[in-house]
C-alpha cells in the first residue's frame, strides 16, 4: 500500500477506479449492441455478452470496495477487506457464465452458419472500445499500484483479457471483410469463450484461497522465521501462521524463550521481535505466544510435519 498517498486519497481513488470501470462497461455494451445487430458477428456478440458481465462485475466490485473500506467494528474485528474477494468469486461466476454462453452459441452457429454484414461499424467499435479500455486500464493499475486493492486488481485484469479479446475481434472482421471467410468469427468465439472460462477458474482459484485464510509464500515465511531466529535471547520459533488480511499481513507464532525470566523480560523480547517483524512489514499485525524453551507440547509443526520449510 502507497506510503505518501493518504487513507482519504486512497478511499477517493478506490471508488474513483470502480465507478470509471461501471460507466465504462455500460457505454461498451450499448455501443457492442449496435454492432452485433448490424453485422451479426458472434465474436462482437462474444464481447457483447463480456461487457454485459463486466457490468456487473464492476457493480460488485464497487459495492465491494466501498464495504472493505469500512472500519473494523465489534462484530467484525479484523475488518472487512475480505468483501473484495467475495466480489472477486462474483466476478469469476459471471464471467464462466459468458463463456458458456457464448460457447453455446458457437457451437449453435457451426451448425447453422450466418453470413456477416457491415464489417466496417464492428471494426470500428472494437477500435474504439480497445482505446478507452486501454486507458481505464492505465488508470486502474495506477490506483492498484497505490492502494493494493484486490478488487480493482482483478476488475482490471478481468478489462486486459479484453484487451486480448478485442484485437482478436478487430483481426478476425478484417479477415472476413477482406477473404469473406465467416467461419472464422465462429472460430474467434469458441476460442475466447474457452478462454473466460479458463480465467473464470482462475480468478475463483485465488479468491477460494484467500478466503480460506492461504499461507502467504514460503519466502515471507522463512524470512519471518530468520527475523525471529535472529532476535537475542530467542532460543526458538514454532507454529508459524500466516495470511493477508487484504492487503496487510498477519502473523501469529510461537516464540521459545528462558522460562525463568521474568514476565517484564519476557515482553520485551516478544516487543523487540514484533518490532523487528514490522520493520520489514510496517503494516502486519502480529500476534506472538510465549512458550519456556524446552516445554514438550502437542505443536501445529508436529501435525504438520510433511509441509515443506
């Protein structure tokens, strides 16, 4: 997350980015709308159906947004960031959604082909759609880059797999406006539609693993663990827990220590590695459990002694 920019700034750019990304997609899909009825593409018609769900992803994502910027509350103590990967599996629903749709329709016109007209309108719409997509791109990966937020990360990547879908829909009209070969709209479709599918999954993929509290990677782990190890009059380190909380970092271990030091001594060690741990990640909360070095104990390591590291 920015270190310069302010949380109000960051409020006012996160709502920005959504609210560009939900008058985007509407004006794309009026526009797709006209240029499907006029050339009868199933590639434009493809897209049509994309920038339909990127409608309502970008609602999603906005409502998202606006919940995850909520302050933690009694009921909610860790806040509500994870609203933006329930937004995230959202998404990744309705864009599995349009991929079937649209593979449907493929398979639809193979057996049943159509001949297209007025090839001109749809490439010039796909060309102005692949602009402003562009440049609504641009400015959600400079609000990402400042914000870190998950939602309008994956709203604009869900906006560069259109960018892909676009030049292919510009490629494929010239190809049939200039060999008459209209099978290959058909073709087009049946490819992006496998693709969003193949995206859908992903996104699903990371949001699942986020929202079942996922280790973070195994090098913040162990350099967590050599902080720690690293810390004087730390004897050990075990059952390390880790996971973002959208954004900011959670840590919770045990820490092995002298059991005849007393308590005072005993939190200042424990403060001197949570400074330490913050140091490297000034925003993580840390949450640390003395142990006396030497206790025999039932431990998370021990159960989970296949996991590497």
């Amino acid at each position: 997350m920015s270190k310069t920019w302010s949380k109000e700034k960051i409020e006012r750019y996160k709502k920005l980015a959504v609210g560009s990304s939900v008058l985007l997609s509407t004006f794309l899909f009026f526009i797709k709308v006209l240029a499907s009825l006029a050339t009868g593409s199933l590639a434009i018609l493809s897209s049509l159906v994309d920038s339909l769900s990127d409608i309502v992803a970008s609602i999603v994502s906005f409502i998202a947004v606006k919940i995850s910027l909520k302050p933690a509350s009694c009921s909610h103590r860790y806040g509500y960031f994870k609203a933006e990967h329930i937004s995230a599996l959202i998404q990744a629903a309705f864009i599995a959604g349009s991929g079937f749709f649209v593979m449907y329709n493929g398979i639809d016109r193979f057996l049943h082909p159509v001949a297209l007209q007025q090839t001109d309108i749809g490439i010039l719409v796909m060309v102005l759609s692949l602009v402003l997509t562009l440049v609504l791109i641009f400015f959600q990966q400079y609000v990402t880059k400042h914000t870190n937020s998950v939602a309008i990360k994956a709203d604009s990547a869900h906006y560069v797999v259109d960018i892909l879908t676009n030049s292919s829909i510009i490629l494929t009209l010239v190809v049939v406006k200039a060999f008459r070969i209209d099978w290959f709209d058909t073709l087009t479709a049946f490819v992006i539609s496998i693709y969003l599918t193949l995206y859908a999954y992903q996104i699903a993929r990371e949001a699942v693993n986020f929202l079942l509290d996922q280790e973070l990677n195994e090098e913040i782990r162990q350099n967590v663990l050599k902080i720690v190890q690293h810390t004087d009059e730390v004897k050990g380190v075990h059952d390390l827990r880790t996971r973002d909380l959208g954004g900011t970092y959670y840590f919770e271990l045990h820490l092995e220590i002298d059991g005849n030091l007393s308590l005072f001594k005993a939190h200042q060690i424990t403060q001197s590695v949570e400074n330490k741990i913050k140091l490297v990640y000034p925003s993580a909360q840390v949450l640390i459990h003395q142990d006396p070095f030497g206790l025999k104990e039932e431990r998370l390591d021990d159960l989970l002694n296949h996991c590497e590291g």
